[in-house]
C-alpha cells in the first residue's frame, strides 16, 4: 500500500508535491489539500516528500523530519539527494558552466580504457526546440503504422499528448546530452551509463537538474534522422540521453529509500548445486 498522509499545520497547499508528482497520482482534495488519487500508478519515488517546502507531508509513514537537509557540497548528501528533475526553466544554462562540463568528462572511466565515447551535447536552446519539433512530428507520423508495433505500443497512449504538441519526451527540457560508443568497444552498453552517471552528480553539485530520458533513447533508435542531427559518428551506437537544464523546482530534503539486499560475505560456504539449479543460473545470467 502507498499512501501519504498531510499535517495540515505545516501543509502550506503550494501544489508543488502534485505538480511534481511523474505519475499524476496526487491531487488536490476538496479541502485543497494533497492526497493520494490513484496508488496503482505511484511509483515510490518520493519526489512529494522531497519537495514539500515545509515537510508537512509523509510518504508511507516515513518522517520528513528523519531525511537529511540537501547539502550539494557534500559528495554523499549529493548521492543521497540526487533527484530525476522534469521541470526546467526556460533559459540556457552559461557557456562557462557548460566548459565545467566538458573538462571533466576525460577523467570518466571506461573498460579497458578505451576511452572512445562519443558526446553530443545540445548547448542552445533554439537547436533543441528543433529536435525537440522533429521527433514530435517523427512520432505522430509513426503512430499512424500499426505495422511498426514496438514503437507504437510505446507511445499510443500519449498519442493525444502528441497531437496537442505537448512536449511528452523532453519535458522541456533546453539541452540534452547523448553518450555514444563504437559498437566494437569492450564495453559499448556499460560506459555510456558510467559517464553519465559522473555527469549527472557533477551536473547536480554545479546547480543543475538532469533526467534519464529513456523515451528520447527509443527515439534514436527508430529515427537516425535524429542520429544525423546529433553528429553521432558512423560506426557509433547512441546509448542513452540525459534532459539537462537549469530546474524549476528546488528539492529540501533526501528521500528515504528501502534497503537493498546484501550478502555479506565473510566466510565461504561451498554448496553442491544439482545440474538443473546450475542450469537455471546460467540461463539467468545470460536473459536481457
């Protein structure tokens, strides 16, 4: 069950906590304070309780009181508070800003050193208002072929969104930044996410708001149009994107996550696996 619960003391009713909210599943109640409307859709991100400006709400009984103050300078507050932003400001952020960037991206590492990725990184907005009206026509052309089913099973139901000329995959967003890699790399999928993570958390400590845009990633795939227009090499395979831009929305506090398992592994316990469990494992190791 997921529910969140208002102390209507504190509740100032700013509506940042519904505005914020990815899956839509909080509203205003007749009293004009926020409430859960549908739990199927939460997502358990937290954003509602990270962003509420006086802590009034709680997102399954967990005290905001508990999370820690965001603190950007600190490299664990900067883990702890690190936030999907999808709400950016329309303005450009500084070429100075930008050159912090790009010095740091050669110190990321990548397997075997190969060190051959590939940035493209859309550093005006004008250019990513193009992009951004391309792949909307792209996809509203595409969703009229039932033949190309992955795509449209995708996005059909935003197919009104795209219609209206809602900006469903950038979220306005005014840059972005595409992490490619030769497809003989030896590890062409792994580093891309590896030099976007550093790029996120060093993004986040220089004031910026980032998101992993997976939609934009199924986008590259289908339209190499869009390739073309990224500059990504021949021979380059475009990984995955991240939304970059200065954000709208200020997050106060750190969520508070549940536990991952771990195996803590202090002594060596060799167990004799039947064929078939041995079997199952590789097979496991080896889907996606």
């Amino acid at each position: 069950m997921k529910t969140i619960e208002i102390n209507k003391d504190k509740c100032i009713r700013c509506g940042l906590c519904i505005s914020d909210c990815l899956s839509g599943c909080i509203g205003f109640n007749k009293e004009n304070f926020p409430e859960m409307k549908d739990e199927s859709r939460c997502i358990s991100c937290q954003h509602c309780m990270a962003i509420c400006p006086t802590g009034a709400l709680s997102f399954n009984g967990k005290n905001p009181d508990e999370s820690e103050v965001v603190n950007y300078d600190n490299i664990l507050s900067l883990i702890k508070s690190r936030r999907s932003v999808r709400q950016y400001k329309d303005e450009e952020i500084s070429e100075e800003t930008f050159n912090k960037l790009k010095a740091m991206l050669p110190y990321i590492p990548t397997g075997c050193n190969s060190h051959a990725l590939h940035f493209s990184i859309v550093e005006k907005k004008s250019a990513m208002d193009i992009i951004r009206k391309r792949v909307n026509d792209l996809i509203i052309k595409t969703l009229s072929y039932k033949a190309i089913s992955p795509l449209v099973n995708k996005f059909s139901k935003y197919k009104d969104s795209f219609l209206n000329g809602e900006d469903v995959i950038f979220r306005g967003a005014p840059h972005m930044v595409v992490v490619s890699s030769p497809i003989s790399a030896p590890c062409a999928m792994e580093d891309p996410i590896i030099a976007l993570s550093y790029f996120e958390l060093y993004a986040q400590h220089l004031g910026l708001g980032t998101c992993w845009c997976g939609f934009a990633e199924v986008c590259l795939k289908f339209f190499p149009e869009i390739c073309e227009m990224l500059e990504i090499p021949s021979g380059y395979k475009p990984v995955y994107v991240m939304l970059l831009g200065i954000p709208a929305v200020k997050y106060q506090r750190t969520p508070q996550p549940e536990p991952y398992k771990i195996a803590e592994i202090k002594e060596i316990h060799e167990k004799d696996s039947c064929f078939f469990c041995k079997a199952k494992r590789v097979i496991t190791n080896f889907l996606r």
